[in-house]
C-alpha cells in the first residue's frame, strides 16, 4: 500500500478488497462498491470524447458516480460553490469545454447536458478495482472570489487519495480503530463542497466508510437518515446544522462520531453535543487551497493536530502549511498561534478580525456570543463599508429572535464582550441568508443590509424602518 507522502503513478477508483461492501445507502438499502464500479463504468461510456464535467448532481451517490465516470474517462469535475444560473454562466466562459451531469429532469443551464441513468447498470464480468492516473486533476473545487468569479483549485487524484487516507485514518483513531470499513455516514454538506467532498464522498470512495445519498437540512431529516442506517453511525455537519438539531432535541439513534467544520466551536457548544449526542465530536480545520489541515476534539483542549504527513511554520497571519497531500506550501488565511511542527491554536481568520478605537476582535467570537443569547435562533455581526456621521464604523447585528428586544440583545452583549463591539444597530429578520453549508458571505450580508437599512433615517433608528 501506498504511504502518506510515497510518490504514485496509479491510484485507485475505490478502495477495499471486498467488492460486496456498501459504498452508499439510499432509503435504508445499501449500494456496494461493486455496483457503483458499474455504474461508473456504464456513465463514462455516455460521455463525451472530451470535456471538462461539472457535476450538479444534488444525490450524494450520483454525484459520487458522476465523479468516478470522469474519473474513468481522464476527465476533471468541476465542484461549484453554489447551482445559481449566474455561477453556471461564469464557468462557461472559464471552461470552453464544459458539459454538465445532471439527474433527471435538472436544468442544464445552457450547458451540453448528460443525464444520469434512471436503472443500474450491469455488474456482470466486473471483478476488480479500475486505477486511476494519479496526475489526473479530478476535480477543480470552486470559490467565488471579490470579483464573484469562480476560483478553480485543481485537485489531482493522487493527492485526494492520501487526503482522504489521512482522514480515515485520524477519524479511526478516534474511533479506537484501525479503519472505517462497516461505518456509515450522513452527512448535511453539499458534496460540491471541499469540506463535503473530502469528509462524505472521498471518505466512502477511498476511506471505507458508506455514506447516506441524500443531504438532510432540516433535524427532522437529520434523523431520520440517521435511523435508516446501521451502527456504528458518523454524522458529518456544520456548526449551523448542529445547532438546530441540538435545539429541536429529537430522538436520534446512537451515534459513534460527530465531525463538524466550516466555522470553530467552542469549548461550551462542544460539550453539549458531546452530551446530548453522546458521542465524541471532532472538529476538522481546513481550506480551499490546502484541503483539510488538522482535527481537534474540542472538549479535549484548543490546539489543533495536523495530519499525518502535514506540518505548519510560521506565525500570526503569516503560516503555512506543507507536505502530505499539500502539494507545494500554502499560506493559510488565518491568524494562529503555532505551538509545533503539528500543532497550532487557531486566533481568527485573517479576514474576519475587526479593528475599532484600537481594539481587535473577530467576527466570528462576535458571532459565537450572539448566538450564545437565550432566545436567539440564528445571529450574525456585519462589518459596514462606510463610518458614520463621526468617523466611526458601527457594527450591526442581524438576528433572528422573535420576541426578544433590542434592548435585551444588546444588554446581554454587554456582559459578554468589550463595549466597543456592542452594535448600535440589531436588526430582526426573519432568516439569515446561508449558504447550504451554514455559511454567510459578507456581499450576502450586505445584500441583507441594503433590504433592512433602507434610509439614513433607518439607520439612526438602529434598523427599524421609519
């Protein structure tokens, strides 16, 4: 077997002996690796001579197909960050060649379209695991970046073998063991997404877990995914979705493992997963460029672990990451504290700080506190572009908290962080526009702004309309 940091020229489709094992579960049946071979093989016989694929597969097991077929056909995926016709426009002009999988009935948004089969295909004379070119780039995942075009980071197979690896491994060991075959998975992150794509779909293909094909949002769904698959069970989330499975305290079936990203916890959130959930919560640190970094149980302590084969130099805002499946050293855009070769405090991300009257804070300890409000469903800070009529900027605070006051928000604020990061401004909304991974973008918060702060007026008033 290949080891974390061996140079490769194959890599496999899939990993595991036993070709009966399940790959994925839909409605309580399972897949097996054999049959996803299968209808990998069968999809890239439909494809085309040539062409770059991008995949909005929404079905987690399709999505992971369509990925294995351009796989097969030495072709690369596109992952975009989101399905709006507008992204779809932006790739097109970026990827002449561009075709796009869809499931049946999808928008093709323009694009020259394949459709998924609605059957299986036939298993019959398959008896082996097809390799892949590891210099392939398998998958260009996509960031929108300030100018709202999407951002490829091309991914090579070879490099999301030892990526996933490096995962199944850690997660094991969390696990008390040596590796994830017979663990099944739900996961509540779109699979296009890096976090989604490593820790559900890649996990499964080449960690030996079976991932749920579906994407539960709401806790109802959660669980009921979740009780439709065996033990030992691995719920894969968000912080968000985290959130509002905890506070709707449905029966949910036991669970071996929660692994949460996109935005830290803290130590108090941590632990009350651990105990409503009752299992131990592990935590994955990550980014577009690098892919994921490091692991931390959070009610262990506050210092992060690399992956094997990672390591991190550097300090404050100025760390990289190298080695591993990092193929040349990146920056990351975020400010940490480095403790070691493998270990590391994270501070705040480089672009979430906050600089008033000298003082420095980051939007998303701001966050974390407002949220921590009795009666506050969902909240976030927004940093506005502009300074007031004295030269200073004010922060806002959108909420979603019926029947809790301004005044009430703003006065539990005041026990929690330093006055000068108490909004002048909290504005009641309905809901917060997130992303499908629990994510708010700041042009989606100022978007939010210019519906709510309609006037000079309004804004005097702290967000009330006048």
């Amino acid at each position: 077997m290949t080891r974390i940091g061996d140079p490769m020229t194959d890599a496999p489709l899939v990993i595991g002996s036993d070709l009966a094992a399940p790959i994925a579960w839909r409605g309580g049946t399972s897949i097996s690796r054999l049959q996803f071979i299968a209808d990998a093989t069968a999809l890239a016989e439909r494809l085309p001579a040539n062409g770059t694929m991008l995949n909005l597969s929404t079905d987690r097991y399709r999505f992971a197909v369509g990925l294995a077929a351009a796989l097969l056909r030495g072709q690369s995926s596109l992952l975009p960050p989101n399905h709006l016709a507008d992204t779809v426009a932006r790739l097109r002009a970026r990827f002449a060649d561009a075709f796009v999988l869809v499931e049946a009935g999808g928008d093709d948004h323009g694009l020259p379209a394949i459709a998924h089969a609605e059957v299986a295909a036939s298993s019959a004379g398959l008896d082996h695991i097809p390799t892949i070119d590891a210099d392939l780039v398998a998958a260009y995942v996509l960031t929108s970046g300030s100018t709202g075009d999407p951002v490829p980071h091309g991914k090579p197979w070879g490099l999301l073998v030892l990526n996933a690896r490096a995962e199944a491994t850690r997660l094991a060991s969390f696990l008390g063991r040596s590796d994830l075959s017979g663990i099944a998975l739900v996961a509540t992150v779109p699979p296009q997404h890096m976090y989604g794509f490593e820790s559900s779909v890649l996990l499964a293909m080449l960690g030996g877990a079976a991932f749920d094909a579906g994407r539960p949002f709401f806790p109802a769904d959660i669980a009921s995914a979740l009780s439709r698959l065996p033990a030992p069970r691995l719920l894969v989330t968000t912080p968000f979705h985290l959130k509002t499975l905890l506070d709707a305290a449905l029966p949910l079936p036991p669970l071996a493992l929660v692994v949460c990203a996109t935005a830290p916890l803290s130590p108090q959130q941590a632990a009350r997963a651990e105990s409503q959930l009752g299992a131990p919560l592990v935590e994955i640190y990550g980014c577009t460029e690098a892919g994921q970094v490091a692991t931390r149980r959070t009610t262990a302590g506050p210092e992060w672990r690399t992956f094997d084969g990672l390591r991190v130099d550097g300090d404050d805002d100025s760390v990289i990451v190298s080695g591993g499946h990092v193929a040349e050293p990146t920056p990351l855009a975020d400010v940490l504290e480095v403790t070691g070769e493998q270990t590391f405090r994270l501070l705040g991300r480089a672009n979430d700080l906050v600089n008033i009257g000298g003082k420095r804070s980051s939007i998303g300890h701001l966050n974390f506190h407002l949220n921590s409000i009795d009666g506050v469903v969902d909240g976030s800070f927004w940093m506005p572009p502009e300074s007031d009529d004295a030269g200073i900027v004010r922060l806002v605070a959108f909420v979603v908290a019926p029947g809790v006051s301004r005044e009430r928000i703003v006065a539990a604020l005041r026990e929690r962080v330093d006055a000068t990061f108490v909004p002048r401004r909290v504005v009641h909304v309905d809901a917060l526009p997130r992303e499908a991974t629990g994510k708010i973008t700041v042009a989606a918060l100022a978007g939010l702004a210019a519906k709510t702060l309609l006037s000079p007026i309004a804004i005097r008033l702290g967000g009330r309309r006048p």
